[in-house]
C-alpha cells in the first residue's frame, strides 16, 4: 500500500527550478551507472517532473524520471501524456520505482510541509532506504512562483545540508523564506532555536551589505554571504552557486535543538 496522504497537488510551470539546478550539480547525478530519479509527489499535473527530465538531461543525457502520486487520477493523467525518458507509478514515500530500481536523487517538494512536524523523520528514513549507496534525497518547499525555496540535502544516512535559494531582485529581507522552510524547521524559527539565529544573522549581513547593492542584489548578495562567513556560520561552496541566490550550511548548523 502507498505510503502517504493525498495533498492539494499545487502546482505550476517552472515552479520547481532552483531546486532543479541544484539536483542537477548533484555528484551522484554525474556518476552513477544508474541514472534513476524519482519525484515524490508532483501533485496535480506532472508538469514539474517533465521540466526535470529536461533540466537533469542538460547535464546527464541519458537520465531517467520516475514521477509519484498518491491520487490514482494524477497518474492516469500523467501517464496520458508520458515520453522517453519519464514515466509515473502509483505511489507514496516508500517510492516505487521501474523494477524496483534505487534512485540516484529523490525529490519531494511541497509534500512534507503538508504534515505534521512528528511525521517527518519516518518520511525522510522511507525515501532514504530507497536511495542507492550515496544518493541524495532533496527534500523542501517553495512558494506558488518559485522565487522563494528552501530545502534539506540528505544521503543514504543523515541529514547533510541546508539551502536557502532566492530571487535576489527586489528582494526585501532574506528571511522572507521563513514561511517556506521545511516542515522540519518552519515551527522551529523561534528565539533559542539555530534556525532563528541564522535567519536573524542573515537580514542583518543583507542589511549591512546594502550599500553594494548599487552594483546589483548578486554584488549584494554575495556580500551578505560573506558577512555571514565572517559572523562565524560554515557556509559552503562559493560564488559561482551564491550569485545564484543560494545559500547553504551543514545541516548541523540549523537543526533542531532536541
């Protein structure tokens, strides 16, 4: 039996494309000899699972899209309209997939946050079985336009990363992204807690960084993250993925405190 409740399926062209970037420069990606990805909950339509396998085969040709809904009537519609390349299963956390294949990533977005906070461990060690030695499984949400995400990066064991991922352009305050954090820290975002601490760092690096904002919000951007490094907070990567508005830390750095 599926794992998993129905949810509302919203959902939109290009919506999902800053984490489609990010899936994309993913290692596994580039060096599995199975090439499998699966997209836990696409909702409604399975435009978001098409716009992957396009986005992924930018990078690895010869990738396969396995998309996964709960609602039997959101596969049937799906499958209406399948291609090479992608195909869509009946399913829920426990991710089915073509011959019981591993996937090399797994993404469910704006799935998880549709749940109770207690229910989110058990989901991420579901899909984290499923994955091959290594995979990744990308978990988080995103607003209706796809200008404002958030997610975890986790492997076949553990949680590794958190990103923030924004569109710079007019943006007002980075902690903007507060209402679309992962159901694991959206409750979170509270005094005492590692999640407020950084967010809360974050407006002020943006803030600080403002008069580089006459060379543009990435110059300004990429200032803010610097300050943030500078404030004592293990920001990882560097330019070439912070002009893209994103900003990432271990997972250590804004987890929970138990």
């Amino acid at each position: 039996m599926p794992i998993g409740n129905v949810t509302r399926g919203t959902t939109g062209y290009n919506r999902l494309r800053r984490v489609d970037r990010w899936i994309a420069s993913l290692p596994v990606l580039r060096r599995t000899p199975d090439p499998l990805v699966a997209d836990v909950g696409y909702g409604a339509s399975p435009t978001t699972t098409l716009e992957l396998r396009d986005r992924l085969a930018a990078v690895r040709p010869d990738v396969e899209v396995t998309g996964i809904e709960i609602e039997p009537a959101r596969v049937a519609l799906a499958n209406a309209g399948t291609r090479d390349g992608v195909t869509f299963r009946l399913g829920g956390f426990e991710t089915p997939t073509p011959g019981g294949r591993r996937p090399a990533v797994i993404r469910a977005f704006n799935v998880l946050r549709q749940y109770d906070e207690s229910e989110v461990a058990d989901a991420w060690r579901i899909m984290q079985d499923r994955l091959q030695p290594g995979g990744a499984l990308v978990e988080g949400t995103c607003n209706e336009v796809g200008r404002v995400a958030s997610w975890v990066t986790l492997d076949d064991v553990r949680p590794l990363s958190f990103t923030v991922s924004l569109r710079l352009a007019g943006l007002d305050v980075p902690s903007i992204v507060a209402e679309r954090l992962p159901k694991t820290l959206i409750h979170r975002n509270v005094p005492g807690e590692r999640i407020h601490a950084y967010l809360r760092d974050l407006d002020l690096a943006w803030a600080v960084a403002a008069p580089l904002g006459t060379y543009g919000p990435r110059q300004r951007w990429i200032a803010a993250v610097r300050g943030m490094r500078d404030r004592g907070w293990p920001v990882l990567h560097g330019v070439t993925r912070w002009r893209l508005g994103e900003l990432s830390v271990p997972w250590s750095a804004v987890e929970p405190a138990r």
